[in-house]
C-alpha cells in the first residue's frame, strides 16, 4: 500500500509530506485548497506525462517520491532492482521540461515507471492512469471473476503448441528446390566417394610405388650389380669367402687359437648366401609391365581430384562420405517429419478452435454476470438510467482465445453504451470505476485506487451509497478518495485535511491529519460551509452512523 507521498515545488505546493494509511483514507478542503493537485502529483511519481508548468514559479524543479509497503513484486526482480523494506518511485522535473524516473535509486526510463506505477496504483477521475480502460485488462479480469484461468491457459497452450508447429514446418518447406539440389548433390559424392574403392593408406603405398617405377632402369642395374659381386661374378665376394676359410681351416690344424675367426667366417658364409638368392629373387620385381607406372599415376591423380573436393587425405574424404550420409539421412528423414507434422497440426488447430470457442462461451456467460451486478451498484450510486454491458466480438485467433473484450457505459436512457475509454471522464466514469471496482474486488490485484470527484453531481442517499462502496471496496484495497460530500467523508478509516494558506512569496498547501474533533468540525463545515450547532450535531449523528 501508499505509505507516504513526498511532494516539493509542485505547482502551488512548495514542500509537503503526506502520510495514509490503511483501509479508506478520505483528503477534504475547500475548492481550491489543492486536493486534486496532490492527485496530480501521484500521478507525476507513477509515470503520467510531464508538463512544464507543473515546476513551482520560480524554482529549478520538482520532486515527487511515493514510498510503497511491500515485500514483493514480479517487476522488481525482471529489472533487476534491489529491494529491502518496500519501493519508492521518484520522479524529477526541470522547468525545462526533462524529467528523470528512479524505482528505489535506480534510474529507469519513464515506461518503465509507468508500467510499474500502473501495477500500484488506480486513478479514477481526470486521469489516464485507469487499468480498466484497457481492453486487455478487462479482458483478463472477466477471465479472473469467471474462474476461466484454467481454460484461458489450456487455449494459451494449445496455441503455443500450433505457432511452434507452424515455425518447424515454415523451416521444413522453406527452400524446397534448394533442400532437392542438396539432396542429388549428396548422393552424387556418395556414390563418387563409394565407387573410388579407397582404402585407408592407399595414398602412401601408391607414391611408394609410383617411386620405385620411375627409377626402374637405375634400381636394376645396382641390383644386378650388387648381385654379381656378392655372388654371380669370378672372385665374387661369397668366392673368397670360401677361400679364406678353406685357408683358415689349414691354420687351425696348427693353432688352434685361430677357432674363433674362423667360427665368425664360416657363419658369415650361409648369411651371404642367403643374402645374394633374396637379392636374385628381387631384382624380378624390377621387371614389372611399363604400362603399370601411367596405372600408377593416374590413381594417384584421381585421388588428388578427390582431395580438392572433399578434404586432403583419404581419412578426410572418408570422413567427408560418413558426414554427406548422416546430412542426407537429416533431409530425407525431414520429409517424414514435415508429413507428420502437418497431420498433428490440422489435429491441433481443429482443438485450438473448440478450446477457444469454449472460452468464448464461458465469457458470455460470465460478462452477463458481471453486467447485472455492476448495473445494480450504479442504481444505486444514483444512476438509475445507466447502461452497463461487456461487449465479446470475434477476433483474431492468439493466446487468449478468439475474442475482443470491451466494457460498455452508458448514463443516459436510449444512449447507445459506448466504451469506457471514450465515456465522458470526470465524476460519472469515476462512479462507474467504483461499480466495476467493487463488483470485480476479488481479481483485481492492484492494491491502491484513488477516486477523485466519484462524488460529482450527487447527494443525499446515492452519497450514502458511495460511502458505503468504497468502504466496502476498502477492505480489499487500500482507497484514497477526494471528496465534497460529508457522507462519503464520515465513512474513512483516515481523513486528511487540505488547506491553502497565503504567504507573502504566494501561496502554500498543507495536510492535516484529522483528529476526532477535528473530523467533526471538517465534516459540520461540508454540510453547512460554516461550523454552527446543528451542523456539528449533524455530523456528530453521520459519524455515529459510519460505526
């Protein structure tokens, strides 16, 4: 709730602080004593559009601070903004005309401040500040009232799932010709890659080879050499070895100490033997076909070709192939997902529209509801002629069903209902506020609302029936009402006095808290406009009737 309202060089007033309390808190004064001017003021700290001439003459600025008693509040966590013993909203004027916004010291912009101040705080009268000329906000308190949440978010689901649908099967079909040309382009390097038959180090064996054939006539002629010279040729080297062991043998029959070399000689002798048959067997391999080198080569070719397309080594364009098969599988399985995803859509969308239709029948039901009890209210705030309906017409299909929502007034008898937002402001759509306020009490999660002239063009029984409203209204919001009518003044819970005091710089606005005796002299005052005994007893009679 408004626990205190700071106001400092706001048009007549040059530094006041005002206090409220609970329950209803009623402001009283003569005209012109400045009531109005404190609404206005609210205003300015709750997000309304800022004028110039709101500075107080002569001076720099204005400074509005509304401190608010909570604990808790959606807004503040989404902004991110630190919280400990409640909220205080503040707003700065230049006689400039530039203003700055702060919600607890944080600067913020001034929708921002609006926004917030509109989940606070309801102003009825000659203000914008009135969450029931939204459309959206009536709409969503004739839900609340009818207990049609759980419809309204089982069509809000529903429309959600068809919206998600629609978006995967946008993407599905967007590009067709492009998703086809990928498609064939796949299966072509597919197929490319498969019918190539590579195997994973190929390439290096290949160059092996391709090495080996272009030095053919040098690797012959050395092995056919070394052939001769460990083997094939007189005096070979396998020759001599023989000697010298023959010759060796000779000397160990003399001494034996030679034993040893000999040993070493004679097993060398098999090892150049076997060495000189493999190298015989090997130079056979140096006869290979000439053409298998232009065989070689172009292997060798036809795999760089792949290379250039899918990735250098034959790892890469095997890893290129397994990559082309999976993205291939994708777009093929995406053609299943695309037809199941159009049979789940027409189901989905066939029970989005009877959801909605559902909730548009539970809305008519309820509207007829709310109609009746506000039109009752309004009879007997001294609007007997007055037309109250809740207009529900088609349209388009979104989260909260397929219906436009409006609320419909009429004051006078053959007038057509028009829509609130274009009623003619002032006491009379005050009154009308009260009637919906009170009828929709239990939904209506916005905890402070002020009623300025609500009292306008009234008397006797139908002012008695205001202060009973908005008593009644009390008890589930906090209330601040400016008001004329004695009757309305002797139902508050706080009554606050304004008054306009001259000065010699001008003119100054103050606020008392009434006392008990004080009430009774405000109130004789209003019902007379000067304190006698009769208006004394009067009110001392009207505020016996409040308890």
């Amino acid at each position: 709730m408004l626990r205190q309202l700071r106001i400092k060089d706001f048009a007549i007033i040059d530094d006041l602080m005002i206090r409220f309390e609970p329950g209803l808190n009623v402001l009283t004064g003569e005209t012109g004593a400045g009531k109005s001017i404190i609404v206005d003021a609210l205003g300015l700290a709750l997000g309304e559009r800022a004028q110039s001439d709101m500075v107080r003459t002569g001076k720099r600025e204005t400074v509005v601070e509304a401190f608010f008693e909570t604990t808790e509040h959606p807004m503040i966590d989404r902004l991110g903004i630190p919280m400990e013993e409640g909220i205080i909203l503040r707003r700065t004027l230049l006689s400039s005309g530039k203003s700055r916004a702060y919600i607890n010291d944080t600067m913020v912009n001034v929708q921002t401040l609006l926004e917030f101040g509109r989940s606070l705080v309801d102003i009825h009268g000659q203000h914008e500040h009135q969450s029931l000329l939204s459309t959206e906000n009536q709409r969503a308190l004739l839900d609340a009232y009818g207990k049609l949440i759980r419809e309204r978010l089982e069509v809000e689901r529903l429309f959600s799932a068809v919206q998600s649908m629609k978006k995967e099967i946008s993407h599905l079909t967007a590009n067709t010709r492009e998703k086809v040309q990928r498609i064939d382009l796949l299966m072509f390097q597919i197929q490319e890659i498969d019918s190539s038959s590579l195997k994973q180090g190929e390439k290096e064996v290949l160059g092996e080879e391709r090495n080996i054939l272009a030095n053919l006539a040098k690797l012959k002629e050395l092995t056919n050499a070394a052939y001769s010279v460990l083997y094939s040729e007189d005096g070979s080297l396998s020759e001599r070895l023989s000697s010298a062991v023959s010759m060796l043998r000779d000397v160990s029959q003399v001494d034996q100490g030679i034993a040893e070399i000999l040993a070493l000689l004679e097993s060398a002798k098999p090892l150049i033997e076997d060495a000189s048959s493999s190298l015989r067997s090997y130079r056979e391999r140096y006869d290979s076909d000439p053409d298998r080198l232009v065989v070689v080569e172009d292997r060798l070719d036809f795999i760089k070709r792949l290379e250039r397309k899918y990735g250098e080594g034959i790892d890469e364009i095997l890893r290129y192939r397994e990559d082309a098969d999976e993205e291939l599988r994708g777009l093929t399985l995406s053609d299943e997902r695309l037809k199941a995803l159009e049979g789940s859509l027409s189901l989905q969308e066939k029970l989005l529209y009877e959801k909605a239709a559902e909730l548009t029948d539970l809305r008519r039901k309820v509207s007829g509801r709310i109609a009746a009890v506000v039109k009752s209210i309004l009879k007997e705030l001294g609007m007997e002629k007055a037309e109250f309906t809740i207009e529900i017409k088609p349209d388009h299909l979104s989260s909260t069903g397929m219906d436009s929502v409006e609320f419909l007034f009429s004051a006078n008898e053959g007038e057509p209902p028009k829509p609130l937002r274009r009623t003619a402001s002032g006491g009379e759509l005050s009154r009308v506020m009260l009637a919906v306020k009170e009828t929709l009490a239990e939904v209506d999660r916005i905890p402070v609302l002020i009623f300025d002239e609500v009292d306008a063009g009234i008397g006797g029984r139908a002012a008695a029936s205001v202060g009973m409203r908005l008593k009644s209204l009390a008890r589930r919001h906090q209330v601040l009402c400016i008001t004329h009518l004695p009757h309305i003044a002797a139902m508050a819970d706080y009554h606050m006095v304004i008054e306009k005091i001259q000065k010699k710089d001008g003119v100054s606005v103050t606020v008392k808290e009434a006392s008990r005796e004080g009430r009774e002299e405000e109130i004789a005052r209003m019902l007379s406009g000067t304190i006698t005994d009769i208006s004394r007893k009067h009110a001392r009679e009207l505020l016996r009737g409040k308890k």
